[in-house]
C-alpha cells in the first residue's frame, strides 16, 4: 500500500498536465509548419517579381542595348545589379501574397477553424510569420543601408550612361549660397568632380546686385583652398554705372565653400551607405548648399522601406483569417492592390517632401505610419 501512493501521486500528477506539442527554440511543430510555408512561398514570390521586372525591362530597353552595341555580359551585370534594389520594392508585396496564400491555405484545410477551436489566438498565430519577417526585415535593413548603394554604379549609373538621353540626364544649372550676400551658378559639374563648366558668382548688397563674375569655367585649389576663374568677365554696379573687365587668364578668388562642394552635388544619395548619406547631410548643412530636402527622404526610406514588410504582414494575417475561402487568384489580386497602394503612397508623399512640401522625416514615414494603423484596426476587428 506504501508502495502504491507514490505511483497513485505520480500519475495523478502526470493526469493534471496540459499535453504540449514539442518545441524546438520556442516554436512547435505547428509553427515551424507556417514558418516554412510562409518562408518558401515569400521565396518564390519574390524571385517572380523580379523575373518579371527584368522581363518587363528586357523588352522596353532590348533596342538601345541594340543600337548602342552594350555587350551580353555587360547586360547580365546590369541586371543582377539591380536585385538588390527590387527586392527592397517587391518585399512589402510578397511578404503580403505569402501571408494571405498561407493563412488562406489553412482556412481552406479546415486547419485553422481548428487551431481556433483549441485555443489558439489571432496574436499566436501570428507568431511564425512575424519570426520569419523579422529575418526578412533584417536582411533588407542590410541590403538597403549597405549592399544596394555598393551597386548603384553598376545598375543606376549604367541607366545613366546608356540608357537615358542626355536631356533626361540635365537637370539645369545649380545655384549655390556661397555666403550670405554671394550665389554661385554653376551650368554642369565635370566627371572630375572638381571643376564645373560656365559659372557666375553675383555679390548683392541687400537686394541690389553689386557685382557680377561670369566665368568659363572653375575650377578648385583644395590644398590653397582656392577658387580659380577662366576666362572671366567681371561687371561691377555702383550709382547706375557699370564697369566692365575681361581677363583672358584666370582670376583667383577664396571662396566659403567646402572643397568637396562639387563632389556633393554631383553624388546621388542612393551610392552612399547609412553613415555616409548621414554625414553627407551633416556636411551639406554645414555648406549652406541646395537639395537637403531630397536627401533626408532617401535617408529615411532607406530605414523605413525594409520595416515594411513586418507592418504589412501585420494586415495580411487578420485580413486572411476574416475570409472563409478564396483562390489564389483573389490572394494574388489583393495582395498586389494592397502593395501597389504602399508603393503609390511611398512614391506620392515622397514627392511632395522631395519638394519640400511637408516634412522630409514625415514623408518617408507617413506610408508605414498609415499601413500600420491599417493593421491595428483588422487585427483588432479579426481577434474580436
């Protein structure tokens, strides 16, 4: 009898316990199932987009690879170049087909009806994709801050050597506030990024112009921290009289500006990583120099566009669970609706910060702020 109360405790214990499905790093089996559905089917949704951008590419652009005579390997190089850059815009979209297929697969198996019968919430549910989206938003902060700028020259800057004309390519004459009384106009920077070619520097003395230096072209001293002036005409405005001196030499003058000036201008922020496309803000501020507007929005998006794909899988996953059955088709239509609409709005509000209309900060943010609370809404409404 002594030996039978121990055995009587022991399984009545064993009797009290919630039967667990194994768990492996905190997943069960059950998890690891969604994780690697969700996993290969984002894969494949993304290798299908990009064919179809390249595709889509290939055709539009396959008679200036002809008539310009850019060899196949040349072409190849192009293209693999840029994945890095359409994966970071095909993301958001597949990581929300790969949801609404998935949980719409488990809907459609009578899987789900299931894992909500015992007990399994909308916030559990979650849990696999959110783990997988979170690698997902991890690899393209890294791709976004560091692999696609290494890839810029051979992707954006081959587009602007071979296939955009050169009106598309002249963006007009730059005018820089070289001080507070001084403006700079230069009409185009040269590959050296160390001259620029016709350019006028006007002295104003409040709102009257005082004197004028036009110039062939200038060109930078960076170790006598000098400016230097070929060709230049100076015209000089005191009392209604104008005085007028040309030299065919070249003028000498100190100016204010950085001596990397034409170098930031010339650069595109997308060429640069995270910490240089900061420090190059920082520098721009410094210089007084145009253009900060457009730079700031890039330098956000770069952080914002990778943290896309956990906001929008947060409405892919509610939106799903709400449906009983849907086809592929459906799930493909809207996820594309939904994705398309984020990359309008990335695209529309980043223009309007790129022009300075509404804050640069706000503008690369507002799409994630607004898909976000997008997501709190269906999840809140689904888990009811």
């Amino acid at each position: 009898m002594s030996k039978g109360k121990p055995q009587q405790k022991a399984m009545g214990g064993l009797g009290k316990r919630n039967p667990r499905l194994p768990a492996r790093f905190g997943m069960t089996i059950i998890d690891r199932y969604i994780a690697r559905e969700f996993l290969f089917t984002f894969l494949f949704s993304l290798l299908s987009f990009a064919a179809l951008f390249i595709l889509i590419n290939l055709i539009e652009n396959l008679d200036r690879f002809m008539d310009r005579k850019i060899d196949t390997g040349r072409i190849i190089i192009y293209y693999l170049s840029g994945l890095p850059d359409t994966f970071l815009l095909t993301s958001p979209l597949s990581v929300l087909l790969a949801s609404l297929f998935v949980t719409g697969k488990l809907s459609m198996q009578s899987e789900l009806p299931a894992l909500k019968s015992a007990g399994v919430s909308l916030g559990r549910l979650m849990k696999p994709f959110l783990a997988v989206t979170l690698l997902i938003t991890s690899f393209n902060l890294i791709n976004s801050c560091f692999i696609a700028p290494k890839t810029y020259d051979w992707s954006k800057g081959f587009e602007k050597r071979y296939l955009k004309g050169k009106q598309e390519n002249d963006e007009g004459a730059l005018h820089i506030r070289e001080s507070e009384n001084r403006i700079l106009t230069i009409a185009q920077i040269a590959p050296d990024r160390m001259s620029a070619s016709m350019a006028s520097l006007e002295t104003f003395e409040k709102s009257r112009l005082v004197s004028r230096i036009d110039a062939d072209s200038v060109r930078i001293l960076p170790r006598q921290k000098q400016w230097l002036f070929f060709r230049s005409r100076t015209r000089t405005f005191t009392e209604g009289n104008e005085q007028f001196v040309f030299n065919p030499g070249t003028d000498t003058l100190k100016l204010s500006l950085a001596r990397n000036t034409f170098r930031m201008l010339d650069t595109d922020p997308d060429e640069m990583n995270l910490v240089q496309h900061y420090d190059f803000i920082r520098q721009k501020k410094q210089s007084g120099l145009p253009g900060l507007e457009r730079a700031e929005v890039r330098l956000h998006t770069k952080i914002a566009l990778p943290l896309a794909s956990t906001i929008i899988v947060m409405i892919g996953v509610p939106l799903s669970t709400r449906k009983k059955r849907s086809g592929l088709a459906l799930e493909a239509a809207l996820s594309l609706l939904v994705g398309m609409l984020y990359l309008g709005m990335l695209k529309t509000i980043g223009g309007l910060g790129h022009n300075g209309l509404i804050d640069p900060v706000l503008a690369a943010w507002l799409p994630n702020i607004t898909f976000l609370m997008a997501g709190a809404v269906l999840y809140r409404s689904a888990n009811h």
